[in-house]
C-alpha cells in the first residue's frame, strides 16, 4: 500500500531524511493530513523544503501506475511504424527504420552524410500514412549552422515524386486526397527550426521541448545536429559537462517514451591512434554511448560511404553501404551513381549555411 511506503525511498535530501525520520516520520501516513507549518515546526526543515516535500510525497502516491507487460510493449513497437531513411538497406539494418520511443545516434566525420541524413528523416516522418509514413512534424535544433535550406528543398521535392510516381498506380480516393496535400510548402512549415549558438541555449531549448509537443501534438521526430557540438571545446570543467550531458540525455529519455517519437542526435567523429592503427570513435566518448538506445557509424572507405550498426537492442552488428545524392540518402545502385553524387553534392555544400 501507498500509505505505508517509506519516506527514505522518495528523492529527498539525505539531509532532510534524517530530520524527518529523528521526528518520527517514517511513511506516507506519518504526513498524512500535516501542513507544511507543522511539519516545519516539528522537524526543524524550512518552510519552504517542507511545502515541496509534502508536494513531492503527495504527488508521486496519486501517479497511476505504469507497469506493463512485455507483451504490451512488443504490442506497442509492433503499432509504431518506423521512419524509413529511403535506403532500403539502412532501413533493413535497422529494422525497418529509425524507431519510434527510442534515441538513434548518427556519428561519423565532417562531409559524410550526417546532416543530409537528418534532413532527410525530417522529411520522410512527415510522409502521409497511406504511403506507410506517419504524418507527423518534426523539431529540428542545429547547433552548428548546417542547416541548408535550399538543400532541405531538393531532399523535400525527391520525396514528392516518389510518392507522386506510387499515387499513380493507385486508384482510391484516399491516396489521392493524401497526395494533394503532400506539398512542399507543407513539409516545410512542418519542421519547427531551432538555431542554438551555445550549450546554454541548447539546454533551455531541451528544457522547453515537452511544453512545445503538447501543443503540436504531431510532432514525430526530434532531431539535434550535433549533440557534441557546444560539448566538445571550451569546458575545462569535465564533472559540468558530463552532470550536463546526463540531465539532457535523461530528457531525451524521457520525451521519447512519454511522447512516442523518435529521438535522432548526431555527434562528430575523432581518429585515435592505437599502436600503428588508428580508429574512429564518438567526440563524446564512450560515457555518452550509453544515452543512446541505436548507434550508427558513418565513415569512408576509399570513395564510398558505409553505415555500421554499432549498437542496437534487436539486430546484430552489420554494415552497408550508401549513398547521398541530389534527392537524398539511396542506396548503391551502381558504380556510376557513385561518380555522380559526388559531382551532385559539389553545389549544395557551396549554398549558404542559416546562422
């Protein structure tokens, strides 16, 4: 019962555990029916630490309760369409797609598909239902300045054409209504842009995300690009960083269980040399890998792109390769088109970045 749990497993003070339990308060029903005056007076705790204790107590014993079974949440992953990346490759890798209710990481070196990638997630949530997408909106927060427009426009307008080319071999009303809507406009004024300049901003950003979904209840996907950014230079002070990185990777947590959307962070990668070898890890060091429920590895070899599934709760370790071009993440058709992304991705990495 509520009523006879133990003071000491609440998230008090130690400081103010002891002065409660020196007076006698052990339970919930000890401070049953107490003002915050009494129980100032007969603990010697602050007015005020004794109003929020009783406001804590009183609050975590009315919650309903969130127990479920393992079956109710396979039920509930089963109901949750992922977000396809338009490489069927990628998606199979990861099972169909980035997942809703949990936080993927995209990490890899400057100019190998980071930012092209969230951009083109941000584009495919909002793929209408009867196309297998989920309708929804997306946060975008940019911490460095990456985000092109202009780029976010030839990603947006690919996408179209391919629902457009589906839509004509279909017939019903549904897809029809659906595809009219489906404008680049639309896409657009769906993605609700953040631009932060500093970790300061990045956090009051964080803190403010919750109050923002509730009122667009749509949103889908929230995307930071990069977590790492503001993190990796400037902070002599490590234990800040790292009580930082933690209090923002709780919320992370916390916004895609309790909001049923996709979390996608990417971070930098680093060349550490071993011996003779050398190897790419994440800026933020292995501490930060366990925020995130799915990882995946971007890097180069020779002149090709690969995605390596470094860690995920369902599938096993694999890498694939892909490729970006003037329409988004595809896979690898042929050696030709590898040839020609490059030369696609020449002119859009020249446009103007937001600032």
């Amino acid at each position: 019962m509520q009523s006879q749990r133990t003071l000491s497993t609440f998230p008090i003070a130690p400081v103010h555990k002891t002065k409660l339990c020196a007076a006698g308060f052990l339970t919930v029903e000890d401070l049953k029916d107490i003002k915050p005056s009494g129980l100032s007076k007969e603990t010697g705790i602050g007015l005020e630490e004794c109003l929020e204790i009783i406001k804590l107590v009183n609050d975590d014993t009315t919650k309903k309760s969130t127990v479920k079974s393992a079956f109710d949440i396979l039920q509930q992953e089963q109901t949750l369409p992922p977000i396809i990346t338009f490489s069927e490759q990628i998606d199979a890798m990861l099972g169909g797609g980035v997942p809703l209710c949990k936080i993927t990481e995209f990490c890899g070196a400057p100019g190998i598909g980071k930012t092209q990638m969230c951009m083109q997630l941000s584009v495919d949530v909002q793929i209408p239902e009867c196309f297998g997408g989920l309708d929804g909106e997306v946060v975008y927060i940019d911490t460095e300045g990456s985000f092109i427009v202009e780029r976010l426009v030839d990603i947006t307008t690919a996408t179209i054409q391919h629902c457009q080319q589906i839509s004509q071999m279909e017939s019903d009303d549904e897809t029809k209504s659906s595809m009219s809507e489906f404008t680049a406009e639309k896409v657009l004024s769906r993605i609700h842009y953040y631009r932060c300049h500093d970790y300061v901003e990045l956090l009051a950003t964080v803190h403010l995300l919750p109050d923002f979904i509730k009122d667009h209840p749509k949103v889908r996907l929230v995307v930071v690009d990069s977590i790492a950014f503001h993190f990796r230079y400037d902070f002599d002070d490590f234990s800040l960083r790292t009580r930082l990185l933690t209090s923002m990777a709780q919320s992370f947590i916390k916004l895609a269980t309790e909001y049923k959307i996709a979390v996608v962070l990417t971070q930098m990668t680093t060349k550490v040399k071993h011996g003779g070898s050398s190897q790419l890890v994440p800026a933020l060091g292995e501490s930060w890998g366990h925020a995130s429920t799915v990882r995946v590895i971007l890097y180069w070899e020779g002149q090709q792109r690969y995605a390596w599934l470094y860690k995920s709760p369902s599938k096993k370790e694999s890498t694939v390769p892909y490729q970006v071009t003037m329409g988004g993440i595809r896979d690898i058709v042929d050696s030709h088109d590898c040839d020609k992304t490059e030369n696609n991705l020449q002119q859009p990495a020249k446009r103007q970045r937001v600032t």
